[in-house]
C-alpha cells in the first residue's frame, strides 16, 4: 500500500496547478508526467523515495485536476508552469524528474534555467528520435491515446478496458488510484478529464522541437534512466541505444542506466529496486 499524498493548488503562469506532495527531508524532487498522464503516476516512486526526500508532482495544464485553457499545449508553456509554481511555493532549487513528455520538459527547463535545478532524472524520455522511430513510438502508445475522448458505461468497464493493455504487465492499486484520478462522470457514464484536442496541439508542438539542441546547455548533472523493453514490440522504445549514447555524450556530466526488464510504462508505474537505487545513488552526489 504506496502512502497517499497531500493534495494542493498552486499558480503556474496563468492556471491553476494540482500538486501531489509527499513530505521528507533533504532534496526536494518536483516530478514531471507524461503526454496523457496525471500526477498520480508518481506513487510508486514517491513511496520509495519519500520520507528521505521530499517529493512534489504536478499535473500538467489540462491533465488530472490542473486547470485547462483551450490552448497553450507546449514544453514552452509548460516550463512557465513549472517557473511559477516554484516561486509560488518557495521552491528555490528542485530535483527535476521527468518521465516521456516530462523528461522533454526537464531537458528544456534544465537548459534554460539552470540557478533553479540541483539535477535532473530523466525517466524514459528525452532523446532524440528519427523520424521512423517516432512513428513507432506513437504506435506504441496508441492505445494510451485512444483513450482520450471515449465514454464508457461505468468505472468498471473503464478498468477492464485498461487491464487488457498488454504493456501494463503487473495490475496494482497503484494503477487502479491512477486511472481513478483520471475520470470524470458524464451523463451516458465516465470518460477520461483530458480533452483530446489539447493533447493533439501538445503532440504538433513537440513535434517542432530539436531537444538535441538543448543538451549542450545543460550544466547540472543528469541521470538517464532507460527502459529496455518495448511496448507493443520489441522496438518501440523512446530510448534506443544509439539515442541513449548521444544524450550521455552531449549532456555534460550525464550518466545512464538500463532499468532492465522494464517497458516505457512499468519503469514508473511497478516496484523496481534498481531503478530506485539509481536515483538515491544519485542523488547523494
């Protein structure tokens, strides 16, 4: 049973932020989510992490329980997010952790605002990818994105739908709280509180990022943690190995570690002693 966070608004630029927090000491690690994604997909690594360290995740705009404007969908609108809601709590100095679409962000915000990071995780995420490999990439997580903008007759169809995904290999309370989080009632039953066209301005305007070009600006240290597994084959990973070597090349002071046996959704969302010694290791530089 992962320990229930504390739950909490704060201002990012210009919309309201939902912050998951679970208290502790030392470094404070403020954790960024994925494309379709909610705060909620921290549990298990907030669980192993805190009380050692204090750890924060926020919902990104138009996820979970943020606030949701009918546009400004991009890393650059999100980094504003994460600027404000620092100050607005006090924050003056973060571990940054992001997985997928947040490893992205954390890439770019690390970039940019280097006096405001001590380091930087990034989980699965932040590679430069070829032009066929995010083709498979999107393949993978289609099913993820197909369920945007469904309604279903209740919860429970819901989850059902949801336990049948083949990358989601072990079921926990902790996906069942995280899928939970994500819906909302509707007249006909529950849909997902994500609206489809904010998640599709996101995906055009990631699409028109060179994150590569951000990797020589980085000057804190960083730890790339790498999924060895695909999703829905062997080869729809977001870090393969050659994308992999060039991060750890460019970025200065970088690192990585193969979290093996892990797929782009497990390595976040399951137990995994190896991940989480990485990260304390890590983070007691």
């Amino acid at each position: 049973m992962v320990t229930e966070p504390i739950m909490k608004r704060a201002m990012g630029d210009g919309v309201e932020i939902q912050i998951a927090q679970w208290e502790g000491g030392k470094k404070a690690i403020l954790c960024i989510h994925g494309i379709t994604a909610n705060c909620r997909c921290w549990d298990v690594i907030a669980d192993a992490l805190s009380p050692s360290y204090g750890v924060l995740a926020m919902d990104l705009r138009g996820r979970g329980l943020s606030g949701a404007p009918s546009t400004g969908y991009s890393i650059e609108h999100h980094c504003r997010d994460i600027l404000a809601v620092l100050d607005d709590l006090g924050l003056e100095r973060v571990v940054l952790m992001g997985h997928s679409l947040g490893a992205f962000i954390s890439v770019v915000f690390g970039a940019k605002y280097p006096e405001r990071i001590d380091r930087i995780i990034l989980v699965d995420g932040g590679g430069k990818l070829s032009k066929d490999q995010m083709v498979k990439v999107f393949a993978g997580i289609k099913p993820s994105l197909d369920r945007l903008g469904q309604v279903f007759p209740s919860f429970e169809a819901y989850l059902d739908l949801r336990k049948k995904a083949p990358f989601l290999k072990n079921w926990s309370q902790a996906l069942e709280t995280y899928y939970q989080y994500e819906v909302e009632e509707v007249s006909d039953g529950v849909r997902t509180n994500i609206n489809p066209a904010h998640i599709e301005e996101e995906r055009v305007n990631l699409g028109k990022v060179d994150i590569s070009r951000f990797y020589g600006e980085i000057s804190r240290p960083v730890l790339v943690l790498r999924a060895t597994e695909g999703m829905l084959a062997r080869d729809d990973v977001l870090l393969p190995e050659d994308v992999t070597q060039r991060m750890v090349r460019e970025i200065a002071n970088s690192r990585h570690v193969d979290v093996t046996g892990t797929n782009h959704y497990s390595i976040v969302f399951e137990p995994n002693g190896e991940r989480d010694q990485a990260i304390r290791e890590f983070l007691k530089e």
